[in-house]
C-alpha cells in the first residue's frame, strides 16, 4: 500500500516554481493597466475601470497561487526531511553486538 503514496519531489518543486512565476507575471501587470495609454480618453478609461473591478479576482487568484506553491513547498521540505529521517533510521551500523 506504500507504493500508492509516492510524490515526484522535483516535479513539485518544478511547479511551484512555475506557480511562482505565474504569481509574478500576474502581479507584475499592475502597473500597466493602470497607465493605460492607447491614444483613446475612453479606452483608456475603460481599461483602468476594467481593472479596478476586477481586482477581487486578481487578489483571490494571488493568494490561490501563493497558497499552491507554498504548500508545494511545504510537501518537498518535508518529503525531503521524511526520507532523511527513514534512511537514518533504517541504515544499519557496521558495528557487531
């Protein structure tokens, strides 16, 4: 039954990395809707309006991203500090007794 819990620790840690990026990439736009300059007074404005009311979203999305690769994060750390903790218990000494 053991085999059924298996995690590929680089992959996760490739996705959360991935997560990362998109959390970034995502909260990096801010700057640029606001400052919206298209040629147009009431394009512009429809941009910045299109992008203060969907703030909700983009702040929900933030921390749902934030929250996946923390816990990403989390599952390689402790993976990790599991399968050292095993084979530091389960190496046998060379020792005779």
């Amino acid at each position: 039954m053991a085999e059924e819990f298996s995690a590929d620790r680089r992959e996760a840690a490739n996705v959360a990395r991935d997560l990362k990026a998109i959390r970034a990439a995502l909260d990096g736009g801010n700057a640029g809707a606001l400052d919206a300059r298209t040629g147009s007074e009431k394009v512009d404005e429809a941009v910045r309006r299109f992008f203060a009311e969907s703030s909700d979203n983009r702040e929900r999305m933030n921390a749902l991203l934030e929250r996946a690769a923390g816990l990403l994060d989390a599952l390689v750390e402790g993976t990790g500090t599991l399968d050292g903790s095993l084979a530091d218990s389960l190496t046998t000494g060379t020792g005779g007794t």
